[in-house]
C-alpha cells in the first residue's frame, strides 16, 4: 500500500470511530469495557502461567 492510501484509510478510521462513539456513546463504553476486560484476563493469565514456572 502507498503512504498515500494508508493515510486515507488511517482518516477514514478515524471518522468512523468518532461517529460510532457521538452516535452510540453506551455501546462505545460497553464495548471499552469489554476489551479492558480481556486485556485484564490475559494478564492474569500470563501471571499465573509465570507463577507456574517459579
């Protein structure tokens, strides 16, 4: 892809987030929430498995 391109789907992105989150400002939070959510569970995940190793 040229700079060119990426820029424009990079802006293009942009916009439709920014859409998204003045249209549907509850959805936007759910769908925050949930991926800190799976954030959260893959650290602990990776915490336990480190704790394995010890």
């Amino acid at each position: 892809m040229s700079a060119k391109t990426k820029k424009t789907v990079s802006w293009i992105a942009i916009i439709v987030v920014v859409f998204f989150l003045i249209s549907q400002p509850e959805e936007s939070a759910e769908m925050v929430r949930n991926g800190v959510g799976l954030l959260e569970q893959a650290a602990q995940a990776i915490i336990t498995f480190l704790q394995s190793l010890a």
